[in-house]
C-alpha cells in the first residue's frame, strides 16, 4: 500500500450500530480520519459532507446533487476529497462513513477505480442484532420512510438490508442487550461467511486495515457463483437449500411465488424455466418481496469459444455443478428464516417442477408452454 491512502468503508441502515463502529475506529486507529455524506438533505439540492477524527469535526462542506441523485453526487465528491487526505499524507486510515441506504458495492467500485493512489482495506457493516429481523422484514419503499437516494429510487429497507449485509466481509456487531440466541444465530446463517467482530473488541482496528478484493466481492454475489449458505438448523432458525436440476414449469410457479416469497425472511438463488432454457435468471426475496431477474445464459448454452470471456470464477463454479445432460442449468434456492417449514418448502418447490411426461416431452415442447414470467421479466 505504499504511497496509497487505506480506506475502509462502514455501512449499514443500522445506524447506531455504524456509528458506534466508526467512533471506535477513530479511538483506536492513529491518524485516522470519517468522511461522512449526509444524504438526508437531498430535498434542497445538496450533499452535506462531514470530515472528522477522534477529537472532532476538521471540515464541512456541500456538494450539489448530480442529475437528481444524491447517490451520484457522493460518488462525484468522495474520490476528491479521498486523494486530498491522500496528498496530505498525515492519515493512516480513512473511514467512510457510508449513509443509511448508500450500497458498499457501488461505493467500492468507485474508490477501486483509483487504486493508484487508494486502497480499500476492509468493507464494513455495522449489525445490531436485535434489528436483524425487523429491517429485513420491512417490505416499505425507502422513499416512504425518508431514506431513498434519489427520486427514482425503488428499493426497499428489507432489501438493500440484504444487500449490505451479505456484501461485506466483516460484520460489526454491537453488544445489543435486547438481542437473543434466535437473533444471533439467524445472523450466522444470513452470512455464513462473514467475520463477525464485535464493535467493542481490539479486532476491529485489524479488520478495518486487513484488505478487500473488490473482483472476488462482485463474484461472490453474482448469481450464477454466489457463495450461497449451507443447511442449517440453530436456535428455531432454519436455512433449507434446495437442489433440482429438472426446469420449473413456468405457470405452476408463477402461481406459487407469493407463497415461496412469504415463506422465508430471505431467500435467493439461481433458477430455470423450462419455456426458457438458456436463460440463468436470479431469485431475491426480502420483506415479502421478490426480484426476479435475467442474469445471462447458463454456460451450457453457450458456444466453446465463448467461454473464453467468461470469468474463471464462473467457469469453476460451474464446473464443479455440471450435469451431463443439463450442464450448469440447475435450481438452486436457499430459504432461511425463524421457523422455517422445511417440508412444506420442499412440497411445493417440487409441484412446480415439470412432471415425468412434461420432461419426457424434451426442450421443444418446453419451450410452447404459456410464458408466465414475462410481465416480471419486462419482456
């Protein structure tokens, strides 16, 4: 990291939680430096940024929205003000505070982008576990509770709760005293991966300096590789993986997703659709809400030299999932939540799949059944 300033970002709608993180950062890191950009007054045209350390505010300042978006005027002002630290060269290490709603992802992309002069460190969210479920449950519209980055915005708090929870590497997590065994363990399995540093402890200095691969992050929330969770059964909390490799009937499903996406705090994955075989398309549900998306062909529908341009990482994942008959075509939905019915999941996610004759008809007949997914798909 020679002569490039570290940056570690910290988010998360928990915003106590994230504060808490910050401020502990501040005391326990020498010479370091919170960049925060206060979205909230957006409505009157401008980003209100902030820049302090340990013993206070240093600076304040305003930047001016850009196309609308207040999400587009952080990224345009937070690089400058990076490599202004940077030249100073008086800061070991600058926080980013990120906003409530504001993603890591999109934020990590911008600061990677000038990695000749910044290096990230760490991507941080802060977690109170006794909100855990209740943010991932609220299916409201950001907009509707004050915190959409832009007037187009129409994400919900459950689901850009999922995003920055499952995003970052490390999780901050505050000693949270109304917190329970139920709490803690449906954290462990929303993220499996995740190292858990509590806010209070000497560890978090270390993770916030520990370094971050941008690539490997983008890959590990790409649908046809994510690093989906595993079975597991703790505390009344329950994650179900199911595996099939037969396509799902188009119309037997659609008429089943309120019903799936009801049935699980979280699910997500990758599934296919037998009247479109070549079509990987990606499942996301919180709060009672789904996204279903186009995520690109399965491999198997590719041409061989094709391949050549798709990721290493892709062509593994998919190499390790190969069928001899279907390639990498597969479901693969995970549900986990508090009293998880495994049975009645596993019922219904089979009533939807083609029957024995249905699959026995072969590709051309499956592609004639009633399109019952163009509406999500805006085709």
């Amino acid at each position: 990291m020679e002569g490039r300033l570290p940056v570690a970002l910290v988010g998360g709608l928990h915003a106590d939680a994230r504060t808490a993180t910050v401020e502990k950062l501040l005391a326990t890191v020498p010479g370091s430096v919170a960049l925060h950009h206060d979205l909230a007054a957006a409505a009157r045209g401008t980003v209100v940024r902030t820049v302090r350390d340990a013993t206070g505010v240093l600076s304040t300042g305003e930047a001016p929205l850009v196309n609308d978006c207040a999400c587009c005027a952080l990224r345009e002002d937070l690089v400058p003000e990076l490599e202004r630290l940077a030249d100073g060269g008086l800061t070991r290490l600058a926080i980013v505070e990120l906003w409530d709603s504001v993603e890591p992802k999109a934020m990590a992309e911008v600061v990677a982008a000038h990695g000749d002069r910044l290096e990230i460190t760490a991507v941080i969210t802060a977690v109170d576990p006794a909100l855990l479920l209740p943010y991932l449950g609220n299916g409201d519209d950001l907009g509707d509770v004050g915190l959409a980055a832009a007037a187009s915005d129409q994400r919900t708090v459950a689901d850009t709760w999922a995003r920055q929870l499952e995003y970052a590497p490390v999780l901050a997590v505050v000693d949270s005293e109304e917190a329970d065994a139920e709490d803690r363990a449906l954290l462990a399995q929303l993220h499996p991966t995740a190292r858990r540093v509590p806010v209070g402890s000497g560890e978090l200095a270390a993770a916030a300096l520990a370094g971050f691969d941008v690539e490997a992050a983008a890959a590990a929330q790409h649908p046809a590789c994510a690093l989906l969770p595993q079975e597991a059964d703790e505390c009344g909390v329950g994650t179900y993986v199911w595996h099939r490799r037969r396509p799902f009937h188009p119309e037997r499903l659609y008429a089943a997703l309120e019903d799936l996406t009801c049935a699980a705090a979280r699910s997500r994955g990758r599934f296919w659709l037998a009247d479109r075989p070549d079509t990987l398309l990606a499942w996301d549900a919180a709060g009672g809400a789904l996204c279903v998306e186009n995520a690109g062909p399965w491999l198997a529908s590719l041409p061989d030299a094709a391949w050549e341009m798709v990721p290493p990482v892709r062509r593994a994942a998919a190499a390790l999932d190969w069928h001899p008959e279907h390639g990498d075509c597969c479901q693969h939905l995970v549900f986990t939540s508090p009293g998880l019915d495994r049975d009645g999941l596993a019922e219904l996610l089979e009533s939807c799949l083609l029957t024995d004759a249905e699959y026995a008809a072969g590709p051309e007949a499956w592609k004639r059944l009633p399109p019952a997914f163009d509406s999500l798909l805006e085709v």
